[in-house]
C-alpha cells in the first residue's frame, strides 16, 4: 500500500529537481547579463543558491522564492582585490531582481 505515496513522492522530487535547476539557469543567465552591461567580469561563471521559501505571484498562485549568490569583479580596478557580490532573486523559474554589491566606476 505504500506504492501511490512512493510515486508521489517521486513525482514531487522530480517536479523540485526540475524547477530549481530551470530557476538556476535563469539567475546563472541574469546575472551574466548584469555583469555584461556594467562591463564587469562574472567570477566562477557560477550562481549558488541562499535561500529557498515559499511566495505568492502576482496571479495568488503559490511559487518558490530563490535566492541566488554570485561575485563579480572590474577588470579595470588594478588593486587586485576587488571581488564584489551580486544577488539574482527568482519566483518560480522567473527572475525578479537582480542587484550588485556598489562598485566604482571609471
């Protein structure tokens, strides 16, 4: 008797797996752009994820709000030691906001 709750389950997992790496892309791929725009350098070409918690849409429906991670730095700072942190907020697979920690320009 077991069996429906197993698939369940799996099912679950599958649907989690899948949306948290569809929302992975899109922060991975906003948070590229930002850095493309400001002409700054995306380190690691890498997002990690901060947090995770449910949030309603704009339409009432239940989503999952992510938080995402990632450094960045400006090629053009000679001091070396310039390594910024961004932040890619997700609802659902879609992005939000993303932000970055303020940096000089030039």
């Amino acid at each position: 008797m077991w069996e429906p709750y197993a698939l369940v389950l799996l099912a679950v997992s599958c649907w989690y797996w899948y949306d948290a790496l569809r929302a992975r892309e899109s922060a991975l791929a906003a948070g590229r752009l930002a850095c493309e725009r400001d002409q700054l350098q995306f380190l690691d070409e890498t997002v990690a994820m901060q947090s995770v918690r449910p949030a309603r849409d704009r339409h009432g429906r239940l989503r999952l709000r992510r938080h995402y991670a990632f450094e960045f730095s400006d090629p053009r700072d000679a001091g070396g030691d310039n390594r910024r942190q961004g932040v890619v907020e997700t609802l659902g697979g879609r992005v939000e906001s993303v932000s970055l920690e303020p940096f000089r320009l030039h």
